[in-house]
C-alpha cells in the first residue's frame, strides 16, 4: 500500500489497484509460487500501474470517428509541428534501433504490427514469457532512452 500511495496520484484509485494486485498475484501463483514474494509483488504493482498509465494516454477510436459527423474542422499541421513530428520519428527509429535485435522484433512486432504476445512467439519462435521478457526490456530501454531516468516519472505516477 505504501508503494500504491508513493507512485500514484489519485489516492481514490489505491483501493482498486490493491485489489487488481492481489488479482494479478493470486493468478500468477497459481502457476507458480515467486521466490522472493516481496520482489514479485512489488513488480506486478508496478507493472500494474505502468498499465495504467499506458491506458489512460490511448484515445478511444469512436471518439475520434465522430469528428466528421460533427463537422469539426481538422487542423493541418503547421511546419513547426511537421518538424517536431518528424524530428521525434527520427528519434524513435535510432532508439529502436540501439535496441538488441530479439527486443527490437518484439516491439516492432507488438507495438507497430499489433501481434498478440502469442502471436509473436509463434513468429519468433520462443515462449510467450520470453516475448514478455523482450517486450518489458525494450519498452523500457526506449522509454529511457527517449525520455531519459524513468525514476522521475515514476515519482510523479
């Protein structure tokens, strides 16, 4: 709980994320008991909360499909704003491609072909939990690499 109410900023939400921990925990000791059960539960709850925020920054597709009903002007972007995007591309493709080459196919597989975790196993040839293994380490080594120290941000969670 104390981990809950240092990384997360709506103290209205600790109840529910304890609850969907101990979810989490409960199914994976079902297959098998962590050695080090502070370790593991530490990790699903950050892991959890790291969810969390992924979902909260996706933008529902009905949301935007309603715009031309609603004759809502879209915005061209101006070249200041081409630049920046482009410039970020730029940024991604070098991050992506500083990453070890089983990470790099992982992610481009997950996160840019939209390949369930089973799927890219059966691509790649290797168990789900390897593929999940790839993923968190790419995931992470991208974010550090883009945005710098993750310990900041998961202060401000």
């Amino acid at each position: 709980m104390q981990f809950l109410h240092q990384n997360w900023r709506n103290q209205g939400d600790i109840a529910d994320l304890r609850q969907d921990v101990y979810v989490r925990v409960y199914e994976a000791a079902q297959k098998q008991i962590p050695e080090h059960a502070k370790t593991f539960l530490l990790r699903t709850a950050h892991n959890l909360l790291v969810d969390r925020v992924r979902r909260v920054q996706i933008v529902p597709i009905a949301a935007v499909a309603d715009l031309d009903a609603l004759g809502v002007a879209m915005e061209t972007p101006g070249p200041e704003r081409s630049a920046i995007a482009k410039d970020m591309l730029r940024r991604l493709q070098a991050a992506l491609d500083r990453l070890p080459s089983r990470c790099r196919e992982a992610v481009i597989l997950k996160q840019i072909e939209g390949l369930s975790r089973g799927e890219i196993a059966e691509r790649m040839g290797i168990s789900q939990d390897a593929v999940s293994q790839y993923l968190s380490k790419g995931v992470t080594a991208l974010a550090e690499d883009l945005y710098g120290d993750l310990s900041e941000l998961r202060r401000g969670l």
